[in-house]
C-alpha cells in the first residue's frame, strides 16, 4: 500500500530560523528546525525527511513548486548531466541537500510527488503548515502520532516570509530586495500557449539574464503580474533559480477565465512568491475596467522596480509606451529581449 505524507517548510524571515515538518493522516509526524536558512531550504528538508523516514511506496504532497517539479518535471536529470549546474551553467542552489535527497528518490524507485495548493483548506496542509512554523518560530523538533493538539495557528511567521502562499494586501507595501520585473509579449506573439522553439528561447534568455542578475545582486528579487505569456516565464525562471518571487496582481483571482492547464500553473506559481501584492479588491465587471485595472498595475510597477526586462519584437504599439515609461522611470536598466533575434 502506498503512504501518503504531507511535507512544508517555513522561515521567519528569508534566510532566518527556519523549520520543516511532515505528517501521515491518522499517522506518524516528525518536525525540525535550523537556526539560519531559508524558505526552499526548508521545503526541500521535509520532504527529504520524509522519504528518509518512512519505508513502503510513498505519495509526497507538497506545496513547494520548487520541489514537486524537481522530481514531476525531471529537473534533476539536466542538473546531473550538466555535473549539478542548472540550465545558465549556474552551481544548483541547495545542491547540499538535492544531491543525497535525489540519489534517495532514485535508489528508492517508489516515491511520487503531488503538488496541493496552500491555505486552501486542506486539513494536513495545514496541520503540517503549523508544525513547521512552530518549529521555526520555537526552534523545536518534535515527533509522534495523531495530530497534535497544542499548536498554535497556521502563518505565525510573518505571510512575507512564507513559501506558502501569503495573504494579498491591498494597501502595496515597497518591494524588499532589488526589484527585477519582467514583462511583455502575450502567448499570441511568442508562438502560441503551448511550448514551442520561440517560447523555448525566451525562456533560456530569461534565465541568463536573471542568472546573471543573481549573482550581482545578493537581494534580487522578480517581480511579475504572472499574466500569460512572458511574465509567467519569468515567475517559473525566479522559481527554478530559487530567486524568491513577487507577484503583483491587479485583481482577485485575475486567472479566472483561464483554462485549467493555465490556471493551475498560475496558482502554483502564487503559491511559490514570497510576498503577494493586490492592488485592488473588487474584481471588474466589464473588460474595460479590466483593462484599466492592468494599466493601472503597469503604473505601479514603473514606480516600484529597479530593474525591468521587457519580452518585446520593438512592433507591439502598447508594449512600446510601456517600454517609454520604463525607460523615463530606469534610463539604462531596461533590458529588451526581442523574441525575432532568437529563434
């Protein structure tokens, strides 16, 4: 019979006192901690633990994107053919804990991953959210069956630390850390919604110039509306580097019309930021107050990044007055990725 064991992570501040924790519905739990780490170190720790621990077929839930891909999208088969660089000829992040955490799930041959969405209402999301958080903030292990009935509420730890998805606020706080944001083409222009050579391109770029930006900026951070399309690339790019993520929306649920496909990777992606920005409550009734609503999150963004990397063919009439009020607002740092050039 296959285990099911719930895993999360957290840390009160990033890096900061982190701790980890799993659970096994009606069954064993175990929790961890470590005075200095940080919110995919934590992740990538309880479900090591879990896999360590725990003997038989094993179905892992996670929240973390950043684990459950690894393993579902087979991210560490191009680490270990490229000798634990990532796709930018980058040393892979945590690769202290990867490297034996991947040769486990090998060995093993009997270990699944399944991606649940945070704070959703999810009974042993949440049970294991809480262990972790109380092994963060107390910096306490602990161990036993059942569930336990003296811990404290789920996001202790401030909602800007978490890897779990944070609660929107509407009054826009300034963005911690050296903003990158990236922007641009919709899927129409880059190929179509399914990935493709131009898509594939892009992306790579993406990641170059985020890689790059990580290395000279120790507190970078990628801003993104997540819309479809270019935005969406550089959110899984900062998540796939371990660069920790800001998403900025203009509404509640702006996915909502979206296909499933789409929809999940939107939510996957709200779940892996670190901090989530909602500049406006009410969702709009037409598609004319949509549309202002997005104008009005481009303004925000111009005023609020360092940095921005624009996906554009330098044709797109709308890209083109966003790529003026970046270039008033940034001078220099605005970096043009012209999908034409690479494919």
């Amino acid at each position: 019979m296959t285990t099911v064991v719930y895993t999360d992570g957290a840390c009160s501040g990033n890096p900061g006192p982190g701790g980890w924790a799993w659970a096994v519905p009606g069954g064993r739990y175990a929790s961890g901690c470590e005075a200095h780490s940080t919110n995919q170190r934590m992740e990538i720790a309880a479900a090591f633990d879990a896999v360590l621990t725990l003997d038989g077929p094993l179905d892992v839930v996670s929240d973390s994107t950043y684990v459950v891909n690894c393993f579902r999208d087979r991210w560490w088969e191009g680490w270990l053919k490229r000798g634990w660089l990532n796709s930018q000829k980058k040393p892979v992040a945590n690769r202290d804990l990867w490297e034996p955490f991947i040769t486990l799930v090998r060995d093993r041959g009997d270990v699944d991953f399944r991606w649940v969405k945070g704070h959703s209402g999810d009974r042993m999301n949440d049970l294991v959210d809480r262990l972790a958080v109380e092994a963060a903030t107390s910096q306490r292990s602990r161990t036993g069956e059942g569930e336990p009935s003296d811990l404290g509420p789920a996001d202790d730890v401030s909602w800007s630390a978490r890897a779990a998805t944070p609660e929107p606020v509407v009054t826009a706080p300034a963005i911690e850390g050296h903003a990158l944001v990236v922007l641009g083409h919709r899927p129409t222009e880059l190929g179509g919604y399914d990935d493709n050579p131009v898509t594939d391109a892009v992306r790579g770029r993406l990641a170059e110039v985020v890689a790059a930006k990580a290395q000279m900026y120790a507190d970078l951070v990628v801003v993104s509306g997540l819309r479809l399309g270019a935005e969406m690339m550089g959110a899984e790019v900062a998540v796939e580097l371990d660069v920790p993520l800001v998403a900025v929306l203009p509404y509640p649920d702006p996915d909502s019309v979206w296909p499933d496909a789409s929809r999940a990777r939107f939510r996957a992606l709200v779940d892996s930021a670190r901090d989530v920005v909602l500049l406006q409550k009410r969702v709009p009734d037409s598609k004319q107050q949509a549309g202002g609503a997005l104008a009005r999150r481009d303004a925000w963004l111009v005023r609020n990044i360092d940095e921005a990397l624009l996906v554009w063919d330098g044709k797109d009439a709308g890209l083109g007055r966003l790529f003026r009020s970046l270039e008033d607002r940034l001078g220099d740092d605005v970096w043009v990725i012209d999908p034409g050039e690479l494919v």
